[in-house]
C-alpha cells in the first residue's frame, strides 16, 4: 500500500495549512517528524507532492491531483469508523458541516444543540465557505460530510435534499419611520444596502421585482455580510436580509419589517452519494424534522 491515512491526513494539513510548522502546531506534532513522514510519503509514491517555497508550502501539479482522492478516502474511513462506533451507542468522532454564517445562526445550530444534547461524545466543527462553488467542493471532497445550501446553483453529483426555507426581512435605520409590511414597490423608494448579483438573496430579491417590472434602488453593493448592518445603521440605506440578521440588527437598534408578500429563500441539504455517518444521518433528521 503506498500511503497510510497517518501520512494522508499530514500531507493534508501542509496543504490546509501552507506551511509545516503551521501544520505541526495543527497536528500536535514536532516539525521534524511532520517533514519526515511527509517525504517518506513523496518516496513511496515516487513523485514530489509539494513545492517548497522558502517557509511556504503549495500542492505540486500531483499533489493537487491526489489531494481531492486523499479528502474523499479519509471522510470514506472516518465513516466506516463512526458506524463501528454506532454499534456501542454514538459515543465519539466529529462531524463536519458546512454552510454559510446566516444558516449557521438558524437552522444549523438548533440542530448542532440537539444533537450534543443527545450524543455529547459528538464533536462537530461547522465550516465557513467563501461562496456556493466552495461549498460543494467542500461536500464533494470531503473536508465536509454534510453541507446547507441555499437552493441557487449547481450540486453537481451531491445527494441534494430540500431543507425547508428562510424568510428575508427588511432592516431600515433606527430612525427610520417606516409603517407595517412593505410591498415591493414601496421598497424599491427606498435606498438599498444590497449584497452582489449572483448572491442567494440578492437573486431572490432580483427574481421578485423582474416578475412585477421593477428595479432596485442600491446605493451600496456589499460583499461582506458582516458590513451590511453598521452600514444600515450608519443611515447608508436599507436591507434585505434573511430572518436571522434581521434579528441582529433589531437587538442593535434597527428597525425591521416585513414584507406583504414574504420572501423566502429555499434551503437544500448535500451530502456525497455514499452511506452517511451515523452522526450526520442524526443531524440530518434533526434538521429535516422527521
């Protein structure tokens, strides 16, 4: 066999980490003793698998060959391991999800709570992708066994289960004197902080004014979620924003409505075509509600 899932998850981690004494730090080991399996691992596969670049550390042309097959193996073994676990109870092991930080507030960590409350030998580790594309490789790789989505884009061959919805809200500055629910088109008199076209709310909101023959009013195109509400209550425009931030920027002091026809954007959960863990089947009950 030319590599065992010890040097697989060390290499890993150089690539994750860009760097050996980052990765050793990472793995609880000295920096030697990483370097050294990770070239006893380069030897038995008999082609450089890293390009060492004074302290930094990329993937050579192999090693980002191997590395998706490496990601897809060792979420394959740590599976096989929870489902021998499951036979005693689920008393251990780590479940990765990833998603994007709204869903991460609602509805991912209710059904995080829950099931430490029932398993709390579980461990789980939620994953920030930088966008839909990152997030399914993420699944597809790997480095996640489960993934929340919002239903705009592609999964590729990811098993993908609708997972209910989330309500956009409107936030407005404090002092704002805005009345009751909106309608789109007394939205669209009002200045919009809004994220960039393409994202999952802002392609909601888009769809929405193309069906009545009508145009948002941006004033400020934001990538970082993060930003959205002190520009808000800075007085740069309003927002909208799924239900979870909206609550967020109501406890900060901004005003938040409704609109009459609600929005909602649809939420979709992936996973690889393979058997889940017995934590992840877990979750994903959870989540689903049934």
């Amino acid at each position: 066999m030319l590599m065992d899932s010890r040097r697989a998850k060390y290499l890993l981690a150089v690539i994750d980490h860009g760097s050996f004494s980052a990765a050793a730090r990472s793995l609880h080991l000295s920096q030697p003793a990483l370097s050294t399996a990770v070239k006893e691992l380069e030897e038995s596969v008999g082609i450089p698998l890293l390009d060492r670049l004074g302290r930094h550390v990329l993937p050579s042309a192999a090693g980002r060959a191997i590395e998706p097959h490496l990601r897809r193996s060792l979420a394959e073994l740590d599976i096989g391991v929870e489902a021998a676990r499951s036979v005693l109870g689920l008393e251990g092991g780590t479940l990765r999800i990833c998603c994007l930080p709204t869903l991460a507030t609602d509805p991912v960590a209710d059904a995080v709570g829950r099931l430490r409350a029932a398993h709390p030998g579980v461990s789980v580790e939620i994953l920030d992708p930088e966008d839909h594309d990152s997030l399914v490789e993420m699944v597809s790789s790997g480095r996640a066994e489960l993934g929340l989505a919002t239903s705009a884009g592609s999964f590729g061959s990811l098993v993908a289960v609708r997972a209910g919805s989330q309500r956009l809200k409107v936030i407005f500055p404090a002092a704002s004197s805005v009345e009751g629910d909106l309608s789109l088109e007394e939205l669209v008199r009002h200045d919009l902080v809004a994220f960039p076209p393409g994202t999952s709310t802002r392609q909601v909101l888009d769809e929405a004014l193309d069906r009545v023959g009508l145009s948002a009013r941006v004033a400020v195109e934001v990538a970082q979620r993060d930003a959205v509400i002190p520009l808000v209550l800075a007085g740069a425009g309003a927002a909208l924003v799924p239900a979870p931030l909206a609550e967020v920027a109501h406890a900060r002091g901004a005003v938040m409505r409704d609109l009459v026809d609600p929005l909602e954007r649809e939420l979709t959960l992936l996973r690889r075509d393979a058997p889940p863990s017995p934590a992840a089947a877990i979750f994903a009950h959870l989540l689903l509600g049934s």
